[in-house]
C-alpha cells in the first residue's frame, strides 16, 4: 500500500509540475499571444508524433541495438546544435520585440511593486 501511495504521490507531482515543453508553450504564449504559443503547442506535439512513428516502426529499437546508429545520430544531433548556435551568434538583427513594445532595464523589473507597475 505504500508502494502505491508513493507512486501515486510521485504522479501528482510529475502531472502538476510542467515540463520544458510546457514552459516553452507558456513562456511564448505570455511573450508573443495566443497564436504564437498555438503554433508551439502544435510544434511539439508533431515533434511527439515523429517520435511515436519512430517507436511505431522499430527505428527507436535500431538505434538503440546499433553502437555505430546511435553514434551518428549524436554526431547529426551536435551538428545541428552547432548550426543552430553559429546562425544565432552571426544574426545581424537584434530580437524582434513586438510593435510598440518597449525594453524595461533590469532595475525597474527587481524592484517595481504591483502598484507601481501598472503605472
């Protein structure tokens, strides 16, 4: 009964705390609006798709019986993340921060009080 209970607990828990995804979803749809955090949703969800179809078709079951399938799929994985850093760091333009939208210096945020913020 405590193995239950614990794993029940250790549930709540996993269900109630939001995951990466869950905060990339939150995190644009604060930033950007309603749309931009519906296109992530459905972002990551079609990224979980491929990964079922993957499963679904032993590709997941290959690359983990196969040294070498791995290997070369690490290797893709930092190459990618290699491209994916080298044409951030060279953009020439800043982030788009939304029409109208004014960067607030760091100071101003750690210390306004709600009173003050709707000011």
């Amino acid at each position: 009964m405590t193995t239950l209970l614990a794993f029940a607990a250790a549930s709540i828990a996993l269900i109630v705390i939001p995951g990466p995804n869950g905060i990339y979803i939150m995190t644009r749809s604060a930033a950007q609006g309603y749309r931009a955090g519906l296109v992530s949703a459905l972002g990551v969800e079609t990224g979980t798709l491929v990964h079922i179809v993957f499963a679904v078709l032993g590709v997941s079951a290959l690359i983990a019986a196969s040294p070498v399938a791995f290997s070369v799929l690490k290797f893709a994985g930092v190459g990618y993340l290699l491209y994916l850093a080298a044409r951030t760091v060279l953009r020439t333009s800043g982030p788009d921060l939304g029409a109208g939208v004014k960067p607030v210096p760091l100071r101003r945020t750690a210390t306004a009080t709600p009173s003050a913020a709707s000011t």
